[in-house]
C-alpha cells in the first residue's frame, strides 16, 4: 500500500523493508524483531503495532508529508546508500575496462568522473542524473508542505 513511500525511504537512506505477500502476524513479528516502525493505510495493522504510523493518503506526496510531520529527522535528500529495489547496500564502483553493463549506463559522464554506486546484494547500479534533481525538488516540496 506504500510502496512509492518505501522507494523514496530508500532513496533518502532509510533502512525499509517492504513487506509483501506476509501476514499481518508476520508483519509485527518482524517489526518487533527489528524494532521497526510500520507505516501502513491498514487501520487494523497501524492499532495493532507497537510503533506505527497510519498513512491515510494514497498520494505519495501527502504520505511523504505525513511521515515528515510525524518523524521530522528523516533525510530529504537523495543519499545514494540503499538500493530501491532490495533495501541493499551501495557502494562506491569503479567499472573495469571490460565491464558488460552498458545499457542505460551513461559511460561517456562516468569516464569524466560521475560516480557510480553498485548494489551489493542486487548488482543494480546507481548514479546521479536528472531523475536524482527531480526527486530532490519533489522531496523538498513535499517536505515543505510537511512542515505547514
């Protein structure tokens, strides 16, 4: 239900797991375990949870909004440290020569110095680009609007 919210968690460096195709029970297991907050739009879950925010919005601009009023230490900026799509780790890569990867990688800027990031768990691989300023912009709105 709040996936989009979960990718931009990970964008800004949060540590999220996203949890799909679990129980309810499993869920707050799991939370409980690893003394995490769960963000959900189950009304039932969010009474369940020790430590839970009820999201009510299914716009991700409202529910980044919501989050920020609730917790307003989380990041708002794009922190290149976790993979969007496992949670992983980023690090720092440096391609070789022969490096197999080209489709979408923009070599050209990479060989003048753009920094690229490799999943550790995934092999997926990041760099900053325009999409990177877009999020930055949209994450400083939506924090903005947070702060009202």
């Amino acid at each position: 239900m709040v996936g989009r919210l979960a990718r931009l968690l990970r964008v800004v460096g949060c540590d999220t797991v996203y949890a799909r195709g679990v129980t309810d029970s499993e869920i707050l297991d799991l939370a409980r375990a690893e003394d995490r907050t769960i963000l959900t739009r189950d009304r039932q879950l969010a009474h369940r949870a020790p430590k839970a925010l009820l999201i009510e919005s299914p716009d991700v601009a409202e529910q980044w909004s919501s989050l920020v009023r609730a917790y307003p230490e989380v990041p708002r900026a794009p922190a290149f440290d976790r993979c969007t799509e496992c949670n992983g780790r980023l690090a720092p890569y440096a391609p070789g020569p022969a490096d197999p990867r080209r489709d979408g990688v923009p070599w050209d800027r990479v060989a003048k110095g753009l920094a690229l990031y490799r999943c550790a768990s995934c092999d997926h691989l990041y760099w900053e680009g325009s999409h990177t300023e877009r999020i930055r912009r949209q994450l400083e709105r939506w924090s903005a609007d947070g702060a009202a």
